[in-house]
C-alpha cells in the first residue's frame, strides 16, 4: 500500500516539483523519506474523500503546504460514485449536510431548513486535569520515533507512517483514533504527530482518506471528556481550535474494562456508584494506568509541544525546514531597488540609512525615503514626537504628479495639545515635494473618537490650526479587538455548517463585510487624493502598523500595477508589511499558547480580503489567482517559511531569518505557474482601479471561510477545465476577430488610466 | 440642435441597425422623424446624464427600448469631468448619494450610514378629484399632436421634439417640468407623452438629460399635492409607479398668481385664510382654470389613456409598431420541429393535435407529445380528471434514457378523494415510456400544506396508494400572492437608495433570495431524477402554468444546452411559458389600470433571475449575456412586441398577434451579436448544468434590479473593454498554449456531461 512512488505526492509535500535531483538514497539529512510516498496523492480535508485523478489540480493547491488537500484545487468527487452522478448529488444536496434529502419524500427544506448541529459534540466539559501528568509510563500506542527520518536511508516506512518534508521527523502515532469529521461523520485512522503538522489518515475509504494540519495553524488544544467519565461513542478525545477557521474534533478509543464497566452500570446501578466513586479518586489522583489515556495524553503532549513552540523556548519549524528552492524569494525585496522603481532619489526626496541599526525607531525598516528638505536632525526631532518614533516616511510616490502616500504614527499630542515645528515643517516639506497641490491630506484610520481619546495615552492627532494646508480626514476603522470579534461571529456562522435561511442577516451581525468596506473606502479614497486630485497624503493610525499598513498597501495596490503582479505583490507585502513592522508574531500568535492573547488581530487576513474583492471586481488586473492569497494565509500561520515570524526587520535580523529559514516567496516563485491568473492582462499595469466598495458590491471570500465545506469543492476535475479554456479560447478568437474588425470601423479614443470593475 | 442625424439614435430607439434602407424623407408611413435625430444619442435614465461617446455600448443596451439608456451598457461618467476623475469620484462616493462626502471633512461614512430618504417627496395625498375632470380646455402648455408624425415627410421637429419608433405618435408635450431624480436631483425640463413612451428631456446639462419610459411598463399614475394647496418648490406633480423597479416624480410649474399669493400668505396670514377656503371651493368644484392646473391633467389623462389602454379599449401599441426587422421572430418556434429535435415521435411518444381548436384545454397549445399508449379517448378521460383539463403532456425527453419531464395541472382528487382510472393508467403509461425505471416521480411543486388545502376547491394531488410506483415529492414553492409581496419588499429596499449598513438583513427580510433558491431547488431536484436517475418525472402545481412552467423550463435549461442558445432560449419561452398557457396578461396586467390586481405576480421574473443565477455560476455556458434577459424583461412589459401579449396561444390566435404585431425574437434575432456572450463555449451544450443553490452561492441580480442607481454604471466605455479583451485574449493564447503543452502530456480522460460551476 505504501509502496509505491509518485512524484505528485512529492510536489504536494514539498510544494515543489523541479527537485528531481534528491533521489530516493537519501544523500541529504532530512530527505530519507521523501521518495516514499504513498501511491495515492490527493488528501481530503474538512472531510470528504479525493479523487482518483489527482494531477495538476491536486499538486498545485497542494503547494500550500497547510491547506493541502483543501476544497478549492482537488476537484474530487466522493470514491465510488460516477462523476456526473457526484456533480448532481453534490449539488442536489442543496446544502451542508443532507445527502438522503433528494431522495426523501417531502424531505425538502425550502425556506426554513432546521440549522444543522454546529459540532458532533461539545467541548465544554474538557478535564485539564490530564494534561497536567507527566508520561511516566512511553505507550506503545504512541510510538516514540523521534529523529527516525533522520540518516536512516535504508529503513522502510511502515505502512501507516506518513511521507514528511525535508526537516520534519514523526514524533508519535497513535492508532484506532477517531476524526470526528463535522461533513461525513467519523473516519477511524491513524493520528500521527511530527514536528510540522498532524497527519490523520483513515484507510475505510478508498482512497484513503486524509487530513494535514501544520501545527503552526493551532490556536488552541482541548481535551473533551474524562478517560473514565466519558461514555458512549466518540466522546473521549482532544479538540483541536485552528487559526483557519476550522476545528477538529479525535476521539479516542476507550479501555474496555471501562467500556464493560459502562454496561455493567446500564445493569446494575449500585456498581454504577461504585465506579463513579472511583473515578473521581482516580481522576484527581495521579495512577491513571490505562493504555488508552495514554494515547490520548501522547497526543496532546507532543501537539502542545510542537504547535506551541516558543512556548517551549523551542525554534520554529521553519529553521528546520530544508526544502531546496530554485528561486530565493529572499531576494525578491531590496528596499534601494524598490525606491529606484519608483523614481527615487528625486529632487524633492531623498534615500537615507538614518536607521541602519535600528536605532531611531526600532519597528521601521533600515531605509527610508524622506523629504530632500528635511536634514538627519529634522528627522531625529520629528521622531521625538511621533508614536514610537514612527516618522512619515514615503510609501509610494506617483509617476506623473509627484504626490506621495507617506506613512507614520500619530504625533504626541497630548491632553496639553503638544506641537512640534519639526513635525509641522516636515509634513510642510511632505507638501512642497509636490508641485501640483497646495494642499495636503492626513488620513487618520481611526474613528475620530478613538483618536480623540488617544489624547489621554499621550497621543492624538494633528491640529489643523498648527498644521498649516493639511486637512485631516477620520476613516472609521476600527481597531484590533473589533476585528478580531468579528471574525470569531464569522467563523460562528460558517464553520461547520451554514444556517442557509439566516445566511445574509447572520454574516451581517459579524460586521465583517462592514469593516471590509471600511478600510476598502480608506484606502479608496487615499487612492483618489493622490490620483484624482494628485494631492498628497499622510496615513496614519495609533501605531501605524496595522491599519495603516492595510491602507497604504491597498492604495498602493490600486495605483500601482506593478503591486498587482507576483512579484510585485511581494515586494508590496515586505515593504509595507513587514519591513514596517507589522507585528506578525503578536497578531498571529505564532508558536506561541496564549490563545486568548488581546495582541492577535486578524488585521492581516483583512487586508488579504480586501485585495481579494478587488480583484473578484477585476479579474484581468491580477497576474495572480486567489489561490495564491490562499496561500499566502496558509503559510501566514504554518511557519513552514521565514517570512511571517518576528515583528519586525530588526528581529528577523537578530534571528538570521534570512540565512536560516526559506522564503515564502521561495515557493511562490518557484512554482509561479500555479498561481498565475489565465485572465491577466498586462495592459491593466497602467490602470488605477476604483473598486466599488458599496455592500452590495462585496461578498463574502468563501474559497477561504468556507472552503472546509464539501459543498465548496470543484465539481470536476481540473483537466476538464482545461480543456474547456481551450474551447473558450477558440470562441474568444473568433470573437475578437470580429471585434477588431468592428474596432477598426470606429474611430478609437485614449484608453484612460482607470480600469472598470466587473461586478 | 436636433438637425444631426446619428445612426446610433435611429439604431437605438428601432432597436435595429440594418434598416439603411428607410431614408430621411420617410416613404413609409411611420418613419418620417426616423431620420431627425438629436446629434447626441445616449439618453440618461434613473438620473444622471450621458456620455458624449455613445457607441457600441449606448446603441446597444438601448435595443430594449424601455430601458435605454438604462446603466449597464452606456458607461458613461456625468458631462464635464473627464474619464478617469468619473470613475475615481463615482466610487468615492462609497454610497449611492453623497457625491462631496469625500471631500467633507468628517464625512465619511463608515458602518452606519444614515438611509437617505426614501424619495423626494411624498406621495400620500394626492388629490384624485383632478382625475375627474373632463379636458374641457385643451391648453398649449400640453400640445395636442396627434398623428404629426404620420405622413408628414416635410414637417421638421421642434427642437424639444423626440425622435419616435415607427408607428409612435407625440400626443403631447408639457414644457417647465422638473424629474425629481432621487439620484442627482430636480431637472427641469420637457415631458412628452406619445402612445407609446414617456419621454423628458432636459437640456440643463450637455449632453442633455434624456430619460424614456414605455408606457407599458407604467404601473400606476397618482398626483402629488394639490393646484392650489402645495407649496414650495417640486411640490406639485404626478409620480409614476413602474413594473421594473423604478418610480418617476415629476412636478409641475405653479401658477404664477398662486405662487404669488403664496408669498403672500407668508406676510399676511389673513389673505392665506381666504385663500385656503377659496381653494376648498375650487378644489371640490369644477372651476380650475390656472394653466399649471392642466399642464398636470392633460399629462395624467394622456399618460392614462396610453399606459392602460386595455382599460380604455384600446389596441396595444405592438398593434402600431410597424418596424422591420431582418428576421422574423415569429418563425423561432415551431412545435412539431421542436419535438422532433428532441427526437419525436418514437415507439412510446406520438404527436396529437387533438388539441388543434383548443376545445379539450383551452389553456394548451394545438400541438402536444403524448404517450404512444393512451388513446384519444384516454386524453379526454384523463382530461375530465386535471385542473382546467390541463393534462400531462411532455416538456423534454432525455436523449439517451428516454427519461420524460411531463407537465400538467392537479388532479381533481378533491375532499373525498377521488380517483380516476384512466388518469393512473395515463400516469403508467409515461413510466412505461422510459425502460430505464420501474419508478416515476410527481413533484408538486407546492408545499404540502397547501396542497393540501386544495382538495378543499376539488383539487389535490395524486394519491400513492392509487398511483402504483409513483412517489410524491412536494417542493415548498409558495403561491404568486407571496412572491408580489416579497418583489414589493425588494423594491422597497433597492429602490432609490440602498441602506449599506442593513443590506444584508434587509434583503433577507425580503425572502426573494429564499424564494429564487426554492425554485432553483425545485427544478435541479427534477432535473436530477431524469439526469442522474433516469426517472420520469411529472410535474405539477395547481394550474399548471406558473410554477410549473418555471420548474419544467429551468430542468430544461439544466439538461438540453440548446435552450441556452439564443434561439434556443425563445424556443424554451415559447414552449414552456407561451404555448402553455402562463397567464402573462394577467401576472403582468398588460394595459390594465387595477395595479392592485391580486393576479399579478412577478412570477416570470422570477423564472427569469433564476437562469441569471445559472448564467452566473455557469458563464462559458450560455450563448447569450444577461443583457439578452433585461431586454426580455423589459419587453414584457414595454408591449412594443406582441410576443408577451395575452394569456393563451388561443387567445393570441384569436387576436391574430404574429400577423399583426412584431415578435420580441425578431429584435432579439435580428441583433444576435449584441446579446452575444463572449465567453460562450459551444462544447457546453452537452454538458447538464446543476447550480449551486445554497444561499450563499445566490446573489441579488442587481445589474437588473439596482439599475436605475447611476452606481451601477460602467466605469468606462465599452471600447475599451473591447481592446482589453483583445489583451486579454493574447494573454489566454499564451496561456492556452502551455494549457495545452501540459494536457497532451497527460492521460485525458472522457469529458463527463456535467460543467462545472464558477462561483
């Protein structure tokens, strides 16, 4: 079964296919098991089985590493039904989980189906007890082969040991699990734990089916039900909560003196009592014995270990992951050359290395672009009265009017209603650096409120009596502790199932879409200041690295086509993302157990939404496809790659990032085919595009909140779509001949900067 | 400024371009103001004024007559700002209303926009007393012009004169009226009424403000405010009630001597006391004399008169039109040929015109697919026992299975449940048909509940016991009462202004979606049986005719690609809805004055947005665009065709429609490559479509019902978007070709029936 050999499961693991050259001998030290994969390639995830046919589809979405298997790519009806036949039941279902409705009489739900069960059972009644004893006793049913993977080249995988990735090592399995899936029910398999991921494997189906979660992705770990409370099927386990939306559910398999006991009480109530009684000794008591809490115990150990590793003071994953790219996406971002892209240095802006050690402010990158009329000692005192040191410092600057988009964070105001001549005089220099507008924009991210009140904490925002031509606009958008309440209602009401007759009124109660419109009617705006009105603009938020990261990025994103391409995104993503310090480890959590942390903040999964409805309206203006923003988030939060971890450049400095972990943009450009956009058309590079940003115009990205679904999945495989294009192909040629026929009968006009949404 | 003559105007109003032929000095009777036409064609509609670039784009959204100059198809930013400043302050709008708000400092508005007011005045008090009152004055404010167009080659227009289709005649015109467009406010200017349109022109702008209505699609006329009683500005006028979403104000010029003395009264409370009663006197007596007074009444009574002439016993205006068009819709349908491409008669089918002088159901077409085993006699039979003798004939036949869609009204089961043996025999005979199944199922397309009820009124539904190897399956479809009052609600929330912060749950509110999905459902359930299944299934509501006719033709559409071809799809209409019987003239109310009509009901529009939604899920699977099913809409009610005239083919007979009256299809035929879907890919006919029908794969359909909302514009003219295309189609070359590399690389495997949907 596990024998033989298939390049696409390797593709899948390693997101990579051109490393032909590691062969099966195993010359590197983490790759010994690379070349033994199981014969089937496809995994399922969220529940539902993969295809036979796994080919460009299932490797490609595969890459993702952490959504491997995900809904979106696969294209995989159930095994065992015909394809057609799957496409209409699929369908026929009509919504998350009633496969038998079609065929029931009066089974039917019109308006008001009854809402499905949210989970197969509940988490509440966890015992933390447990996790507090020690494994003094090493269980065969968790299997301890750490460093296994490691020189071992001539050992065999046992059947139910899973491929891994160069640098991953299996740390335990534990067998007779049960994944409560919340689609097709419960799957017995196989649980196994390495340092990456858990892999979940049930061979009742063929093909087997198949889950992956890198460990990165865990928020939070429960266990459900007491080893010896516990009664009745599937109710002793672990609940697994995801940063991807998603939570899962492993039972484990109870003792069956246990199990006989439990009948024995159904009989007899009096040995009931007895056993209650010795239960609750046993369960506050610390000589728990049985095999089977031990499995689960193992489990949960080695999960809390490796999914919360700087809990541990343990590296991430990504300075042991190995991978060989052929593109180093550490090189795809050099700040000078970005600057030099933009037209920099010019008369009015100058590049300076004022912060090469990090030391006017910690959180911004070693280079900035900064007024030619503002000297080294300005910027130090402009920095004094600025949040954090934080300076306006030059986001983009536009080709033909000079206006900028600078970034900052707010001036220390103060109750007092402190100002700062440096700070005027540089937001005056920001001003005459472009020659076209004798006016400036300050763009507070915030509600007025909000900034109002900041005044308390020693910040604020600008006068407009002390900042001479400046007009500050407030944006309204909210901060981290909304946005984070907002997608917790949102995973509420998409995971597991959907309420179809409350959908609309349940997905406006998250406010999620409200927020979407928020900071895309910011960014919006900023983007028509600077194009429109070729006036310039300075953003800011408290800190200026989450909200006004969003809306420099995402006007960028607008105004500049260059940021619309692969590479391009890129480059906008370690320029105003990371470089200025979005504080990925804290809002994400990385490695780390305090789930409950007031730090994390979705604010970027935000802002990958936002470009997400820019591009739904403007499908041709992209080279990339959403499969790559799904990307971006899987890794966002696996710590497979470098490029999230840390909060700032200077960490990443200080922990070598660089020389030590792999790029995402690493995989991303290696494998660039995968994620390019058929519809791109490369003329759009010179377009501004003003995305509606009206609700009726947004929607809900449900290929990533609700890709977990079955119901989600592709209908068919990916080569038939194929194959279609090139029909649709032939029909588009023909139609564009007559159109250019029909073109060249009118007389053309200049084609103008700005794109028109496809709504 | 009307001496240009444009092709595109002429191509716009005729909805034709071919007809070079018909020359400026009008040898045919009709067409002599054909020629005379404004030098700028596009019109403005729902407000906001034209683009000076009206091409392709305004000449062909406007072949549907009604909606011309209707948004989707214009793109065309407001006079005097260029291009790309448009679309950039359009979109910063963020809301439908509130064009400086991104110049207003603080005003921005974030989740809680506050909902802009319903419409500019109210319409609540109007005086219908006015109605009452003879023309006993014809005033020059409105000019009688009866028949000036008629053989009058020589006569030129007046400058405020429109330009009229073949066969259209100004009957008045009414000068110093104000639109009160809910989206860019008051435009003063002059209102036409012909026999067939509405027409305001307003030259405060440049290009002008053009905005045409059929007086068709004219549900109901009120009179806002009082001669003598209003006061302030717009406050006295008239406010049509249209069937397509939109309601028009317009107001009315005051007297003068009124205005006057209103001024008056503001200094002097006495002279307004003896005004008042002065105005009770003339205001429940006949002595109106003010020249305002009849602007207003010769404009409602021509509006009347011409918006319902079925209540004034007048022949429709499609008996008028006299356009000649190309193709001759007429001839799209032939029943026999249409049974024959589905492969009639065969061993178990046979054709009857047993039906042929409408005498066993009237509500039938001549021509029917029956059961090779049932006899005449057997028809007349089970006739005796269906609604309205509405018996099962075939809709669609499966090419391969022999699978049947069979359609018919309830038996007449009644409160004793009675039976008819030729009625069951009937029914086997059409499962016999198909070998494939010992089973067939009836889908009733009503909730249980209600069907129920019916046995009350001598109807019901089949019994199981009686019917041997039947199933009943009921699918929750709610009666047309319920959909008029969800569309009212749609409206109420679409129409002027959308509330961004509550549009979700407002929607919802409306059950419109929840409707489409049961539908949507309804008819993928039916087309599963026959596909997946292979069994018959037999369809049936009460009558038959409306939610039986959305079910058998969207299954249709589902299975058989051909009626997603243009000809295709009249076929399917003509079959489906025309030839059996859906009441148009009642659920539309054609011409008829009683707008509360509780037979009216959206039922085809329903029908209608349903194959959007399929369209939308499925793009490359349609030969034609959604613009095809707006024009289809709007023809419904424009009655410029005789295609949607009457209730019945008899009654269409009787009225001799395709030898008097011009066909939709031969507009549609004639301008096939306007409705052209560029994506269309041709191997999709053999593909069986099954949609998604959960709630969040549906959308509002709201380039059809949020139209009127200048943000629902083009953001660019529709040139551009055909050199885009041609990049596009450069870059998918490219793409294709290593599409295609990689394909023959790989196994193909046999393409399965079934597309998949985009979502």
């Amino acid at each position: 079964m596990f024998s033989g050999v298939k390049p696409d499961k390797k593709s899948k693991v390693k997101g990579i296919t051109q490393l032909g050259s590691r062969s099966s001998s195993s010359s590197s030290s983490h790759s010994s098991n690379s070349n033994t994969t199981r014969s089937n390639s496809s995994s399922g995830s969220g529940g539902s089985s993969s295809s036979s046919s796994s080919n460009k589809g299932g490797g490609r979405k595969s890459h993702s590493g952490s959504s491997s298997g995900s809904s979106s790519g696969s294209g995989s009806p159930p095994a065992g039904t015909p394809p057609h036949t799957q496409m209409a039941s699929h369908e026929s279902l009509n919504s998350e989980s009633k496969s038998s409705s079609l065929n029931s009489k009066l089974g039917h739900e019109s308006g008001g189906s009854p809402s499905p069960p949210k989970s197969a059972c509940s988490s509440t009644s966890t015992t933390s007890t447990d996790h507090h004893h020690t494994n003094h006793q090493v269980s065969h049913v968790l299997t301890a082969t750490s460093k296994m993977t490691v020189r071992d080249g001539s050992r065999t995988l046992r059947p139910d040991e899973p491929p891994l990735v160069p640098g991953e090592q299996l740390e335990g399995t534990a067998r007779e699990v049960t994944y409560l899936c919340p689609y097709v029910g419960p799957k017995k398999g196989t649980l196994s734990v390495t340092n990456y991921r858990l892999i979940f494997r049930s061979p009742e189906t063929d093909p087997p089916f198949e889950l992956e979660v890198p460990l990165g992705v865990v928020s939070r770990i429960e266990k459900v039900g007491g080893a010896n409370t516990s009664r009745g099927e599937n109710s002793y386990g672990i609940e697994i909560f995801c940063k991807d939306i998603r939570n899962l559910r492993f039972a484990h398999k109870q003792n069956d003196s246990q199990y006989s006991m439990h009948l024995k009480r159904d009989m007899n109530i009096s040995v009931f009592r007895r056993y209650r009684v010795r239960h609750n000794f046993a369960g506050y008591g610390a000589s728990q014995t049985s095999e089977e809490n031990h499995s689960r115990r193992m489990v949960t150990e080695k999960l809390l270990h490796y999914a919360f590793p700087a809990s541990h003071k343990l590296p991430f994953f990504a300075f042991g992951y190995c991978e060989q790219y052929p593109e180093n996406g550490w090189s795809v971002y050099e700040p000078i050359a970005e600057l030099k892209r933009q037209g920099l240095p010019t008369e009015s802006w100058r590049i300076t290395r004022i912060n090469e050690q990090y030391e006017l402010c910690e959180t911004y990158p070693a280079v900035w672009a900064v007024p030619a009329a503002a000297s080294d000692n300005d910027l130090r005192n402009v920095a004094a009265f600025r949040s954090r040191g934080r300076i306006p410092v030059l986001s983009w600057i536009h080709p033909e009017s000079q206006a900028t988009i600078t970034r900052c964070a707010q001036p220390l105001v103060g109750v007092s209603g402190k100002r700062s001549r440096d700070d005027e005089a540089y937001i005056q220099h920001i001003m005459d650096a472009n020659a076209q507008s004798h006016k400036i924009f300050i763009m507070d991210a915030r509600p007025s409120v909000n900034a109002v009140a900041n005044k308390a904490k020693g910040g604020g925002y600008e006068s407009e009596d002390a900042y001479q031509n400046a007009e500050v606009q407030f944006l309204d958008i909210h901060n981290i502790h909304v946005m984070r309440e907002s997608l917790r209602k949102l995973q509420e009401v998409c995971y597991p199932h959907i309420d179809n007759s409350h959908w609309l009124s349940n997905l406006e109660a998250t406010h999620w879409l409200d927020h979407i419109r928020c900071v895309l009617s910011g960014a919006l705006r900023i983007a028509d200041k600077v194009e429109s009105h070729k006036t310039s603009v300075v953003v800011h938020c408290s800190d200026g690295w989450d909200r006004t990261a969003q809306l420099t990025a995402l006007s960028m994103l607008m105004l500049d086509g260059y940021y619309r391409t692969i590479p391009g995104f890129a480059v906008l993503l370690e320029k105003e993302w990371l470089s200025f310090g979005h504080k990925f480890a804290q809002r994400v959590g990385h490695g780390d157990d305090r789930h409950q942390d007031a730090d994390r903040s979705p604010v970027f999964l935000q802002f990958v939404d936002c470009v997400w409805q820019i591009l739904k309206q403007f499908p041709h203006a992209f080279q990339f496809t959403e499969d790559m923003l799904i990307t971006i988030l899987d890794h966002l939060y696996s710590c497979l790659f470098g490029t999230f971890l840390y909060n700032s450049e200077r960490e990443r400095i200080e922990k070598e990032v660089k020389t030590k972990t792999i790029s995402l943009w690493s995989l991303i450009l290696s494998n660039k085919a995968d994620f390019e956009n058929p519809l791109y058309s490369s003329n759009t590079k010179h377009h501004v595009l003003f995305p509606r940003t009206s609700m009726r115009h947004l929607c809900l990205w449900d290929k990533y909140y609700c890709r977990w679904n079955p119901s989600m999945r592709q209908q068919e495989p990916v080569h038939i779509r194929y194959k279609e294009l090139l029909h649709v192909k032939e029909q588009l040629e023909k139609h564009v001949d007559e159109l250019r026929k029909e073109l060249a009968a009118r007389q053309t006009h200049d084609s103008p900067r700005v794109a028109s949404a496809i709504v």
